[in-house]
C-alpha cells in the first residue's frame, strides 16, 4: 500500500473525528481536506471528489480527509476507490448511545431528505462503523476492561472486515493497518449484515453478550402483525437488537422487495424493486445486538407472518390487510414502469 494512498477521517462525534484527523495530518506530515456538504437547505452542492481530483492529484502529501456527518461514504468516490484507507473514530464513551440516539442527523434539512428522520444519526453511526477499513475507539483509558471488550465486539460484528483497536497514536493506527495483508472488500461489501446474509459473519472480535443472528422466512409479513411484533422487539423482552438489515416482504404490498434497515429505535422499510425474480426472495435480515434470544426473536418474527389459511387465500385477500405502516412513494421496476404503493 503507497504511504500516500488517501485516508477517509469518519464518526458522528465530530470533536473527537476532527482532533483525530488533524493529529493523524500532523504525525504523517500530511495535507488535510475538510470535505463538507451543505445540502439543498444551505444551498451548497454536494461533495463530488474522487482520487484524481486536482486538489489531490497535484499535491504529493498524502490527503486526510475529515468527512463531515451530514456527507455519507457511499455518495464520495473517494471513498469507494480500493486504494484509500477509511478510519471511524468512535468515543468509547457514546457509542451505544450514538447506535440508540433518536435525534435527526439534520434537524433543518429539507423536508424528503432523510437525514431529517427520527433515528437518522443513528443509522449514520451504524454506516460509518460499517463502511471502515479501521475503527479506533478514543477515550478509552477510563472505560472497564469488560465493556471495552462488549463494545469492541460489538463493532466487529457490525464490520467483522475492519481492523478494530484503541488508540493511542493516530500515526501507529495507521501503520497497523497497512502493515495488515487483508485486502478490504469494496465499501458497500463491508457490512456485517451483508456476511451474515452470505453466511460469512465471522468477526474477529468476540463477547459473550454480541451476536448476531440470521433469519430467514419464506412467507411475507402481515403488516399490522409486524407492526405489532416490532413493538415487541424494541421492548426488550428479547434482548435489545441495536443493528438489523436486510431484504423483506410485505403481504399487502404483493410483488414488491423492500429494504429493511434498523439501528436503535428507528426503522425504515422501503421498496426496492418491483421485478418479480427478485421480490420473490425470502425474508432475509441480520440482526445484531446484546443478550439477543434467537429463538425469542424467531418466534415474533415467524408470528408476524401470514398463517396457512392467509397464504392459501392468496395475494387478493393480502391487499386487503390491515397496513399501518408508512406508505412507500412511487418505485420504478426494471422495464421502466411506476407504481404507487
């Protein structure tokens, strides 16, 4: 790996991100790039930079890229080139609160915008810990050494690709990483949810209280029942589920694959595509979390599905089910067609 390869600078703690990467520029002697994304409500444009950028290309220094939280990995080419190495500087001390925090990631954005939602910065958290080719944790010194290990597996479930340390030197941080053989996989490959649902989820780091389940259920869901059975999840009667993702169905909105996307409290079910071949695909999602009952969890998701005589009855009968959940916007399938849901 070229010493001077990028470096990507991410964490929804900005005091703590920022610091990090402006040290890291110090140690390596490098040339920080503060990348900031106004959006629409601020009338600024959004962030475009790749590698061959001309304020990177014709420095020699090698970039520190300190990425603002309003500007998410998988919309900066940067990000996504092999070459550039991505660092999530996570507060030991607010972690679970970050992967809990009901709070927008922007409270003024415009209306549509998702980073306006409940649950919003949460699900950045969760991004940014998911998308890195090393995590360090900072402030670390005070934290017992149980909880350092609850919350270090934790982050390798969520990304079991990522180095994952404590800090005590951005510079060493650095050297470990590319001292490291692994070949990182391509950004949107690195999730943990994604391993699970490939049967590949083996995270380096391990505590007795993380794990991460996987479920799988060949009939759609009955939308009040799931209603009521997300519910009983958030409760805790099961353990508490901090990140789930994946693919899922739902009876009443036949033909359709929808996204399923859950860090803390907040969830999104939205559609994907309208094609057939795919929206046929099972109910597939991973959930992570501590003191999790897998049986537990099987049990209210298996109720929340439609029973023997609901299928028999078919597609039909589904359209006419109860449907409390949020209504999806127009989706485009493979041939081009809209529909509204």
């Amino acid at each position: 790996m070229d010493n001077r390869n990028p470096v990507v600078v991410v964490g929804v703690c900005a005091p703590e991100r920022r610091s990090y990467a402006e040290r890291l520029t110090q140690v390596i002697d490098g040339h920080l790039l503060p990348l900031v994304e106004g959006g629409p409500a601020r009338g600024q444009q959004s962030v475009e930079l790749h590698p061959a950028h001309p304020s990177i290309a014709r420095r020699p220094a090698q970039i520190v890229a300190d990425l603002t939280s309003d500007l998410d990995l998988p919309h900066l080419p940067l990000a996504q080139d092999p070459d550039t190495s991505v660092i999530c500087v996570i507060d030991t001390v607010h972690l679970e609160h970050d992967l809990r925090d009901g709070a927008p990631l922007i409270a003024g954005a415009p209306e549509g915008d998702d980073r306006r939602d409940f649950g919003s910065r949460a699900r950045r958290a969760a991004s940014y810990v998911e998308g890195a080719t090393l995590i360090v944790f900072v402030n670390w010194e005070s934290t017992p050494t149980a909880e350092l290990s609850l919350l270090m597996a934790l982050a390798s479930h969520l990304n079991p690709t990522a180095r994952v340390r404590l800090s005590r030197d951005p510079a060493e941080d650095l050297r470990a990483l590319r001292a490291s053989p692994r070949l990182a996989p391509p950004l949107l490959e690195r999730a943990g949810w994604v391993h699970s649902l490939n049967d590949e989820h083996d995270p380096h780091m391990t505590d007795p209280r993380v794990t991460t389940a996987r479920y799988e259920q060949p009939r759609p869901f009955h939308p009040a029942r799931l209603h009521t059975a997300l519910d009983d999840i958030a409760s805790g009667h099961h353990g508490e589920v901090l990140r789930s993702a994946g693919f899922c169905r739902l009876a009443s909105r036949t033909g359709i694959l929808a996204r399923w996307d859950q860090v803390g409290s907040a969830i999104w079910i939205d559609p994907l595509s309208t094609d057939l071949e795919t929206a046929s695909t099972v109910q597939d999602l991973a959930l992570t979390g501590l003191d999790l009952d897998h049986a537990g969890l099987r049990t209210a998701l298996d109720d929340a599905t439609v029973t023997d005589d609901e299928l028999t009855a078919g597609p039909t009968a589904w359209r006419g089910f109860s449907d409390p959940l949020p209504a999806w916007p127009s989706i485009v399938d493979r041939a081009g067609r809209s529909g509204d849901q």
